[in-house]
C-alpha cells in the first residue's frame, strides 16, 4: 500500500513515517507540505518525490492512502480532497476543531468508500485494555468520578516547536493537543455520556493559546469526569483516577502501575497490583487493516467525534464562562 504523506507539521509526523516504514504491508511514496522546504527536506530524506500541490499528489493513481499531520486548521480541507480522490485517511487527532467540520469530513468518506481512522494511542495500551475490563466486571459498582492527567514542560523548557502555540492553526493550546488523551480516556472510564462541559485555561508563559487546561464533565447520573493537560509542568505523571461505590482503580501515581481495591472481590479488599497486558496493535495497523479487508473503524470514528463535541464545548465554555452541554454544538 502506497502512501502520500501530507504535511510534516506535527510533532508526531516522523513517528508516523516510521510506522509507515515499519509495517511490512505500507511504505511512503510521496510528499505534499503547506510548507514546501520542509516538505522538500522530508521528501529528499524519504527518497520520494515532492508535490507542490496536493492536488498532483492525490491524482497519483498507484497512492491508495494519506497520512494527515497538517495543521489542525486544515484538517477539513485536505481529508475532503483526500476523501474526494478515493485515498484511505490516517490522521492525527483531532479530526478537525468543530463538530460541524468533522461531520462533513466523516459524512463524505462514508459517501466515497474511503477508510478512516484516527490516532488515539492510548485507547490501545496494555493499562487502558486492563482498566475496561475491571469497569466490565463491575468491580467499581457505579462510576463516580474520574480524573486523567497528562502534562508535560514543552512551553517552558522550549522543546515544543513555536507553532504548537497559533490559535489559528492548532485551534487551541494545551487540551487540543496533548488533553485530547485525557479527554477520551476519562470519557472512555465514565461509560455515560457528557451533559455538561466546564472548562478553565491558565495562560502560564503568556502565548496566544492555554498552556495549562482542567476540564469538568458533568453526567446525568451525578459521576464527574476531570481531565487535565498542560504545557508547563515538570515531572507530572501521567495518571489515571477511577473511582466507584465500591472501589478505585489507580494508575501512573507515579509509577506506571496499576492498583485496584474493591469491596466486590475478596482478593482486592486492600490495595493490590494488577497485571498488564501487552498493548494491542496500533491505530496504523487497525488502519492498514480496514484498508485491506473492507472494514469500518466505527468505534474509533465514534470516539474521535466526540472528542471534538468535547474540544469544542470545552472552547466555548472559556469563550461564554459557563458550561456548555455539547448538545448545543452546531453539528
């Protein structure tokens, strides 16, 4: 399977690139950058043809799918030229900054045949893979509250690139970009769905976007979810809270171990460690998959469009300082 890469603008494009170079199945063909020295540069690193246009890359008839780490702002215009031209899409998170972008998006791969799938790493690692299946025992009773953290020291250590900070391509700061990961997990361990969104954003080192973000989901059932992200915190563990009536799952606090304690099992009435399986394959393999055998990734879809309601909400509700149920969002 040959693939066009579109846009190196994402700290993660080179990590893509090598799964792509890894997977026995896909390689790198070609190269299309809204920036055409760095695409340049990645094409002549690639040893692959660069196109000033996207058009010329996605008229090629021997490229079967596109890799999109464009800026977020552009999402909708490349994966609806993509979508248009028959090529398959694997693309960074987000689909695009609006519910009513990512509808269109969806709306016309689904019209042209064409496979997409969204990066959302964790949904696939061993600790979440091992905490859905304690929630599918029940071992927690009812769901409470749950909190996610995920941070780190890109604005003030200077390591994030200077364009991780433009409110107009990123569409946002902090909780766009690294508090997606939170955003779905905590949505993921709530099991219900969101009625309401509160967000706050700190604005540490001055810059145009959040570079430190905590969001509140609210449910029906009175369970709270809060998700945190940030751009200014050094060693901040990655962690994960889930709590119940009858019990609390710990992970990453700060040892990437994962605790359980449940009134429900006599074998975890006090804390205990609780094994983790390997990580199931990839978002790009699940891709590569679809691709090859004519399926639909519909849960990773589902979970990718909400993520945007939540992005969106949480946006609005820094804008109008109130929550914002996602039901109101223009879809």
């Amino acid at each position: 399977m040959k693939i066009g890469k579109i846009s190196y603008w994402h700290v993660h494009a080179w990590d893509y690139t090598k799964q792509a170079q890894e997977h026995p199945d896909t390689e790198i063909a070609a190269v299309w950058d809204e920036e055409p020295s760095r695409g340049r540069q990645a094409a002549e690193q690639l040893g692959v043809p660069f196109y000033e246009h996207l058009e010329e890359l996605l008229a090629l008839e021997d490229i079967e799918g596109v890799i999109v780490d464009a800026p977020t702002n552009m999402h909708r215009e490349v994966m609806l030229a993509a979508a248009r031209a028959g090529k398959h899409i694997f693309t960074e998170k987000v689909i695009a900054p609006t519910l009513a972008e990512v509808h269109e998006i969806v709306s016309e791969c689904e019209r042209q045949g064409v496979k997409l799938t969204v990066s959302l790493p964790r949904l696939n690692d061993g600790y979440t893979l091992a905490m859905q299946d304690i929630l599918n025992q029940g071992l927690l009773g009812k769901i409470t509250y749950v909190r996610t953290r995920l941070s780190h020291n890109g604005a003030t250590a200077g390591w994030l690139p200077e364009h991780f900070y433009s409110a107009e391509q990123c569409g946002g700061g902090a909780l766009i970009d690294l508090g997606c990961h939170p955003m779905y997990l905590t949505r993921l361990f709530l099991g219900q769905d969101i009625t309401g969104v509160n967000a706050s954003f700190g604005y540490v080192t001055g810059r145009e976007v959040e570079d430190n973000a905590v969001v509140t989901l609210q449910t029906a059932s009175g369970a709270v979810g809060v998700v945190e992200a940030g751009f200014v915190n050094s060693h901040s563990p990655f962690a994960i809270e889930v709590h119940g009536t009858e019990g609390t799952l710990m992970y990453g606090t700060p040892e990437a171990r994962l605790l359980l304690r449940s009134q429900l099992n006599s074998e975890y009435r006090e804390w205990k460690e609780v094994a983790i399986p390997d990580n199931r394959e990839s978002a790009f393999h699940q891709w590569v998959g679809h691709v090859q055998n004519d399926t639909e990734a519909t849960d990773n879809v589902g979970t990718a469009v909400e993520l945007t309601a939540l992005m969106e909400a949480s946006n609005r509700s820094v804008r109008e300082r109130r929550t914002v149920a996602p039901g109101e969002l223009k879809s």
